[in-house]
C-alpha cells in the first residue's frame, strides 16, 4: 500500500522538528560535540523503543488474559454487562 501524501508531509515535518530539537539542545549546552551528542541521542532512542516494546508487550498479555476469560465465561442471557 502506498504512503499518502499527508503522511509524507507529516514525516517530513516530524523529521525537521527532530533536527531543530537536536540543534536547540546542542546550542543551549554550549558545546557541539557530535560524538557525544549522537552517543546521548541514541541512547535515548533505545530507551523509547524498549519502553514501547515493554507496552506492547503488556497490552498483548492483557489481551491475551481478556480472551481466554472470554472463552471460558460464555455471556448468558439477560446478565448485566461490566458485573
């Protein structure tokens, strides 16, 4: 499936605040060593995949334990729903 226009203009728009983030964050430190910036840079970024894979993760066990209660407690009729 192809990518519409209105994503690719988010993606670029996405991109540019990243680097203009990057650059106030270099600025405002005073020192403009790529290194360690790319070094901090990426670390984070690992730290935010883990975190999304860690929700994930929880909300397919979650899902998983609603619908094994699902099959074992059929719905009757007439029960209140929630209860």
């Amino acid at each position: 499936m192809p990518i519409g226009i209105t994503w690719k203009y988010g993606i670029a728009a996405g991109a540019g605040v990243a680097v203009g983030l990057l650059g106030v964050v270099l600025l405002s430190r005073g020192s403009v060593n790529p290194k360690k910036s790319c070094a901090a840079l990426s670390s984070r970024c690992v730290d935010i995949k883990d975190r999304a894979a860690a929700t994930v993760e929880t909300a397919k066990e979650n899902s998983g334990c609603i619908a094994a209660k699902a099959r074992r407690e059929p719905v009757r009729k007439g029960q209140a729903q929630g209860s």
